[in-house]
C-alpha cells in the first residue's frame, strides 16, 4: 500500500450497508480518526475487475477512503497498482458511524466521478435513487442526499476536493 505516504495504524472492517443489508464488508487499514472524519486505505474489494466504462476498478486498485460523521458522503482517491491516480469516486450516503473496528456506512444510491485530470466529472444511479423511495419514506434524508450530491459536483468541478481531503 505504498501508492500514499501515509501508512495504516490499525484494522479496520468497512462495511457497506445498502436498503437495509451489508451490500459489502472489507479489511481497510486506518489512517486516521480524528472524531469528525475517517480515513482509511483499502485495495479494491470487489470479484475482479469492474469497468464502468469511464474508469475500470481492477485487482491491484487502491483506494484511500474518507467518511465523515457529519456530512451524508464519502470520497475514495482510487489509484492503479503503480500510483497512478485514476480519479475520485464519492458514495452519498448517511453520516458513518464507527464502533470499535467497525465502520458503517449506508449508501443511498447517488455517486459521483470525477476524473484525475477533472475532465470528466459526472453524477451516477440518480435512477436509483428516485427508484429506491427514500424520498417518500424519509423526505429529510432525500434531500440531505441531493445536498450532498451537488455540494460534491460544485467541489468536483471547482478544482477537487484538496481542500476537503487535506
């Protein structure tokens, strides 16, 4: 895990919760908790490669992982087996909440790219989301979710998320 300078502190197991189940549970090694934001580095945990068609998530893949418990999204630095950067992929989803080695996270379906070298930057699922019926059953949380999701294009397009990540 050599592809940033920070290395891990601890284990931690980040787990994904999507409509009520755990939609995926991963090792990642911890970075740094400091009460608000956690950050944590993970090789890509998916069955081998996932091509999106704008950007491929393959075995080797790294991704520098970033929750807050204040904010209703999560941003991944994803970055090849030799460093490179690919881009940013950022889940909206409910402030996480960690207990103990846990890290839980519930995705709400809306997702963002953006690319390394910010030429592509694109909102994804936003039919997922108007399908999955948060906005009828919790109207609050909809709306927290396309907050989130535009204050993460408006980042995305202004130059990136340096300032939020750093």
């Amino acid at each position: 895990m050599s592809a940033n300078s920070a290395e891990p502190t601890a284990d931690l197991t980040v787990s994904l919760v999507k409509g009520g189940r755990t939609k995926i549970r991963y090792p990642a090694g911890l970075l740094g908790d400091d009460g608000t934001r956690v950050v944590v580095r993970a090789p890509w945990a998916g069955d081998g490669t996932r091509d999106f068609g704008f950007v491929r998530f393959e075995p080797g893949d790294v991704f520098t992982e970033y929750y807050w418990r204040d904010r209703w999204y999560a941003v991944k630095e994803v970055r090849a087996a030799d460093g490179r950067v690919k881009g940013w992929y950022c889940d909206i989803t409910r402030p996480a909440v960690r207990t103990g080695a846990e890290l839980v996270v519930e995705d709400l379906d809306l997702d963002l790219w953006r690319s390394a070298d910010g030429g592509d930057v694109r909102r994804l699922d936003e039919d997922e989301f108007a399908a999955s019926g948060l906005a009828e059953r919790d109207p609050e949380a909809a709306a927290a979710a396309v907050a989130a999701l535009d204050e993460l294009e408006r980042l995305a397009r202004a130059g990136g998320f340096g300032d939020l990540l750093a």
